[in-house]
C-alpha cells in the first residue's frame, strides 16, 4: 500500500489543525478526501493515546469544567428511525472538557451524553490524572455532583458557578442570551471565592468553534461519523495543549503544566505516528 511522505502528512495535519475543512485540506495539499480522512482517523487516535498515558499525575490546583454542544450526521430534532438504523450515533454530542486555570492545560476530554454517566466517567477519568487537592469549578450542571463526590470523596474545593439569563437560547437563536446575574455555590471543601469561575473554559469554548471546523456554527463542517469527531478533537486538543503557543503564557500549556519541556512542531507529531506504526507493523 502505497503511504504519503512525512512531508505532505504534515502538510494536512498543519491545515486541519489551522481549522481547514476537509474538502479544503484536498484542494491546498493535492492529497485525495479518503485519504485525508485516514489520515485525521489515524493521528487522531495517535494523540489521544498519547495524551492519555502523559496526562497522569498532573500538579493542578484550580479547575474549571464545562460541556459543549455539537451534533454528528444530524441535530437530534431530525433523527428519523431510517437515520438511526443507518448511523447510530446520529443527533447531538457534547464535548465533556477541563482547563487547568493556570498553565491552560486540557487534561481531559469526553465525548458523550450530557447526562449523569458521562458525567461520572468523565470525572473519574480527570480524577485519576490529578496529583493532589484542587479546586473545581463547574457551571449549574446537577450531575456534576454527585460525579465529583465520587471521584474525589472529601479530597476536592468544589463550587458552582450558576448564570441567570434575561432570555432563553430559543429566543436568541443565533446569539447568546444576555446573562443577567451570576451565583456562586460552594458544594464541597472550601473552595476560594476568588477562584470561583468559568471565565476560562468558556473562552476555550470560542477558542474551539474557532479552530476546529467540525465546531463551527451554522457551517456544514459537521461530523458524518463518531469516530472522525472523535479523532478530529483529539488532534485539536494535541496541537492546543502541544504545539500552539498560548498568548498570555508565551508557551504551550503542556510546557507550563511540566508535561514535556520543549515545544512541539507538526514534525514532532508525525514522527510520533510514524514511530507508532513501526511499532504496530513489528508487533504484526
């Protein structure tokens, strides 16, 4: 089977990590649509991997978590029984993700449900990858409760931060309702009140929809399939949490965080993959 160069793989990394759209991705590097679609499932599954083993025994003091919404294939409203039969995974799909407030690192991201069991295995998961106490921030989300009393029994400063709004999301379909007031909840430990925010997740979220096409409103970059929504967020947060610098940092939040000590190009990134497959290939 005939494989691209390291070139022109990281030529397509560099432009769908730049927020290009598949079709394109074709038209700027020449490379075919299936191929670019192996290419962002393969080096999707790469980073998450990666990042999973990596993100283990992280020194966070205060996080913050929010979810956000997407759909693959269809909104759930248009989800006929001829649609599920064809895709199951078909209606809309939430991006469960945390932010370090300090370094800006995403230790962990979820897809699923906005539902209680999400909830638990993504906290669970986020749990496992802390070193010592933090302080949780998250907003009015009811499961996350007991989802954290969980994980984290009485080693955990948790808070709500609950917003009030002026309208619903239905009223201002295109635009945020205006929020009208904000209430701070502590739930468990003694978490400070200075800390108490989502301001930095929900910048992420902007930062998200900006670069990852799949995230963009009112835009037809939707996912057809789970497994390239998946492999497409992957990718993201490995170029977000790697390769890009932060601004207000001047390095990358892996580099803050003490995950890695230098700063990672596209050529690091697929010569990760390409060690990967060599690996694959002689355990074959």
């Amino acid at each position: 089977m005939n494989k691209l160069d390291s070139k022109t793989r990281a030529n397509v990394i560099s432009c769908l990590i730049e927020g290009c759209s598949i079709r394109s991705t074709v038209r700027i590097t020449g490379v075919a649509k299936k191929t670019v679609m192996r290419l962002l499932f393969e080096v999707g599954m790469v980073c998450a991997d990666y990042q999973d083993r990596v993100f283990r025994g992280l020194k966070c003091r205060r996080l913050q978590l929010d979810e956000l919404w997407a759909f693959v294939y269809c909104k759930e409203k248009n989800v006929t029984p001829q649609v599920a039969a064809k895709n199951p995974a078909a209606g809309d799909i939430w991006l469960w993700a945390a932010i370090d407030a300090e370094t800006k690192l995403v230790p962990s991201f979820m897809l699923g449900n906005r539902d209680a069991q999400t909830a638990k295995f993504f906290v669970d998961d986020l749990a496992s990858r802390l070193a010592g106490r933090v302080q949780v921030t998250s907003d009015g989300l009811k499961c996350y409760v007991e989802a954290i009393e969980g994980a984290f029994g009485a080693n955990v400063d948790y808070a709500m931060l609950v917003k009030m709004y002026e309208s619903t999301q239905e009223d201002t379909r295109y635009s945020p309702a205006k929020c009208a007031a904000c209430e701070s909840k502590r739930v468990m430990g003694n978490p400070d009140p200075k800390h108490i925010s989502t301001s930095f997740v929900e910048r992420h979220n902007c930062t998200l929809r900006t670069n990852l096409r799949r995230y963009t409103r009112l835009s037809n970059g939707f996912s057809r399939k789970i497994e390239n929504h998946f492999a497409a967020v992957a990718l993201n947060y490995f170029a977000y949490n790697f390769i890009q610098i932060h601004r207000t940092l001047r390095t990358t939040p892996a580099m803050a965080a003490g995950v890695t000590d230098r700063l990672w190009s596209v050529d690091d990134l697929v010569a990760l993959w390409e060690s990967e497959e060599r690996r694959s290939e002689k355990a074959a």
